[in-house]
C-alpha cells in the first residue's frame, strides 16, 4: 500500500456549498477546491467535518467526491470521509473509490460506542470494502489506545492516524508505537483550529496538521504555516494573537461553529457556499461583524 503523496502545505478541508434549493452546489464546490490547491494546498479533505460529511446522503458525498477529484485534477491527493454506521462507512469508501479518491478518512462509528477491539473491526471492515489508504480518525466514541494503534499498524490499508482528542502524551505514545511496529504511519493534529497547538505536537513528531481556517482565509493560513516552516515564533506569535485566538473565542460561543464560521467567512468575501444544515446553525448578523473584523485584523498583519 504506497502512501499518499501530499506536497508541503496546508491540508485543505473545504466546505460543501449549498444553492437556494439545498441541494450540494457543484460548481461552487469545484470553484473552491481549485482556488484551495492554487493557494498551496498540501491535499483535499472532501465530504469530511469542514465538509459537513454528517448531512450528505450516499448520492450527494459522490457528488462532493467526484466535484473535488476533478477540481484537483491530479495536483494533490484528495481523500475522502467515510463513517457513521458501518453500511454507510462500506457504501462511502465503494463510492469513494470509484470517484478516484486517493484515499479515506474513516470516521467514527455512528453513536454507539464499543471495545478498542470493535473499533479495530470497525477498521477492518472498511479496509475490506475498497483499496483505498485509510488515515484513522482517532476522537469521540472512536478514541483510540495504544495497543489498538499496534493493532491497526498491522493493517497494511492503514497509513495514518489524525488525532482529535488532544492528549499529547498518549499521541506521542501512538508515534513510539507505531515505529516499534516498524510502520511509518502519517500522524495528523486534527484538533478544532490546529495552529494553536501545532507547536506542540511539530515537538513530538506529528508535523502535520489540518487547518479550516486555510479554506475561508488561505492567505492567512499559509502565512501561518510559513513562519511555522521557517520556525519565525514572532510571526506564529502575532497571528496566534491578534487571528487565531480572536477567532477560536468567537468559535467557541456556540457548537458547530467550527464549521458555521468558515462557511460565513466564505460567504462574507463573495462565494456563496450557502448555509449550514442541521443540527448546526449560521452566525447572527453580529457574529458575522465580529468575523469579518478578525479577518480584517489577520490580514492587516500581511
């Protein structure tokens, strides 16, 4: 199984643009990832959290999939989300495939929660549906132990784990594990506005990160990620300062808004992605003042 080939960059984790009538707006869509990729995109995240994977029905992911495999035309992997209930992860990573996703993100299962070993299964089951590579999403009812990272080292189809629960010390353990395993697995921080961590986990191995502020602001985002490449701290600092944490207090005011606000950021400089859908909720009109000022605030210091 031959890894994914990401360039140097941000990962890109766009949005599903919605039209008038609620149905997945494929032009925007395609007008989005391509810009993403000219900006410097590292690689595509299509139909996953920033992506709202949990609204879409089987048809509409295929069509997020296929919109992005075209978009990106071949200059970046595109991996595609695949979860919830394990019919549904099987038919994701089948249709995923077929588009010409490079590979998968899986996803945890859908409610319930079951032993490290069921998650493993869980895994295994999605692994038998398709060839694709498989990064495993390592957060809620799918957190992870270390003896379970052993395990899904050991399955070649597995290439990465992302990390979403936010505990240093256990993600460095999953580093020294899968090493002993003798796998060099991709390891992710997929915390919620990962710049703010970055730091820390760039110290125990984990270069990579995911950044949904990269798809409403890739100028910003990129700005970031350079004086993180250059190790330029009084660049990171004052973005961190005067954008990041300004924007993370305004994300923190009301669940979902780790998507909500990328999507109005969109909408507030003219690509019209349309709203969220249930259960997650659009920012008030003040909301919205706030973020176009962070925005402004950020862009000031370019």
């Amino acid at each position: 199984m031959s890894r994914l080939a990401f360039r140097d960059g941000v990962l890109f984790f766009p949005v599903t643009p919605f039209d008038a009538a609620d149905r997945v707006d494929q032009a925007v869509l395609a007008q989005h990832i391509s810009s993403g990729v000219d900006a410097g995109a590292a690689g595509v995240f299509a139909a996953c959290g920033t992506g709202e994977f949990h609204a879409l029905s089987i048809s509409e992911f295929g069509a997020v999939v296929s919109t992005a495999v075209a978009a990106a035309a071949g200059r970046v992997p595109v991996v595609a989300g695949a979860g919830g209930p394990l019919g549904h992860a099987r038919e994701c990573a089948r249709v995923a495939e077929e588009a010409g996703a490079d590979g998968l993100l899986v996803l945890p299962p859908y409610l319930v929660s079951g032993p490290q070993a069921g998650l493993v299964a869980y895994v295994e089951a999605i692994a038998a549906a398709t060839t694709l590579p498989l990064i495993v999403y390592h957060r809620a009812n799918a957190a992870l132990g270390e003896d379970t990272v052993r395990r899904l080292a050991e399955i070649e189809q597995v290439v990465g784990i992302k990390d979403g629960v936010g505990d240093i010390a256990l993600m460095q353990r999953f580093v020294l594990a899968a090493a002993a395993e003798g796998r060099d697995l991709l390891f992710f921080n997929g915390l919620l506005t990962a710049e703010l961590s970055q730091a820390a986990y760039r110290a125990i191995g984990v270069p990579l990160y995911s950044s949904a502020v990269f798809a409403m602001a890739p100028d910003l985002a990129v700005a970031f990620f350079d004086a993180y490449l250059a190790g330029d701290d009084a660049a990171q600092r004052r973005l961190l300062d005067r954008f990041y944490v300004p924007l993370v207090r305004l994300r923190d005011e009301t669940p979902g808004f780790a998507v909500s606000l990328v999507k109005a950021g969109l909408r507030i400089q003219g690509l019209p992605v349309g709203p969220v859908r249930a259960p997650l909720v659009d920012p008030t009109s003040e909301q919205e003042d706030r973020l176009r000022a962070i925005l402004d605030a950020g862009r000031a210091l370019l």
